[in-house]
C-alpha cells in the first residue's frame, strides 16, 4: 500500500498579517525566511544524535495537551540549543507556558505564538532511559 514518509511542510494561516507572524518565528526562534516568505528546514542541518525522526499524533477532542491554546494543533520544532534559546524568548517577553522538561528523547518547552498556537521545542537526544527521574511515591 501507498504511504506517508514524512512532513513534507508546515503551513500556518495566521489570525492577521502572514507576514508579521512570518517575522516573528525569525526573530524568535531563528527560523531564516526565503524570498517567498517561507523556509525549507533540511534535515541533514540537524546536528542532532536521535537519528532524525519527526512524531505524528492526534489528541482526543478533550484534550489538555494544547492548552492555553485553542488551536487544534501543535507543531513541535526541534531546537540545537533551548536552553540558549528559552533566554533569547525570556528577554523577548515571549509566552514561556512550561518547561524546560528533560525527558528519555529530549529536553523540551512550551512557548505561544502572536496568534496564539502552542508551540513545543523540543532538543532531541539519543533515546536514554536514564535521563528521567523516578517517579514520586507520594
């Protein structure tokens, strides 16, 4: 059977101007624009040691895990340094909603966007089971 392989792109309509929130994903989170306003993110710049891989889910409509957003969706835009990067938003005055969170596959965060779309960065690593705490008996 025919099948999916992978993201072959993002495609946001802003709640404004596609342009100012355009400039807002480069100014904040390092994403270079092209001449036709949008950018083409290559893997093999990806310096990252999971060996590539992008997740795909879906959330029950009464779902949590976008929140504050009302959005229904939620990219996750994998990041080569986000403790640097979740200084850079902070100085920014950019909607930190939670984290950083050190997980099995990666340290991760949460940030809102202008138009209000949740967004997880996510600085992958090698799948390590030691990364992660115990969980709290109490």
């Amino acid at each position: 059977m025919a099948k999916v392989t992978g993201i072959g792109g993002v495609f946001i309509k802003s709640a404004g101007d596609g342009a100012s929130l355009a400039n807002w994903y480069r100014d904040h989170l390092g994403i270079e624009l092209s001449d036709f306003g949008g950018s083409v993110l290559k893997w093999n710049d990806d310096n990252a040691n999971d060996g590539g891989l992008t997740v795909w889910a879906t959330a029950d409509r009464d779902s949590t895990w976008f929140a504050p957003s009302t959005t229904g969706f939620m990219i996750n835009y994998r990041v080569d340094d986000l403790d640097g990067l979740l200084a850079h938003l902070n100085a920014a005055d950019v909607q930190i909603v939670a984290g950083p969170e050190r997980h099995e596959n990666g340290d991760f965060a949460w940030i809102m966007d202008p138009d209000g779309n949740k967004i997880e960065l996510w600085q992958p690593c090698e799948w390590d089971d030691a990364r992660v705490k115990p969980s709290d008996p109490s």
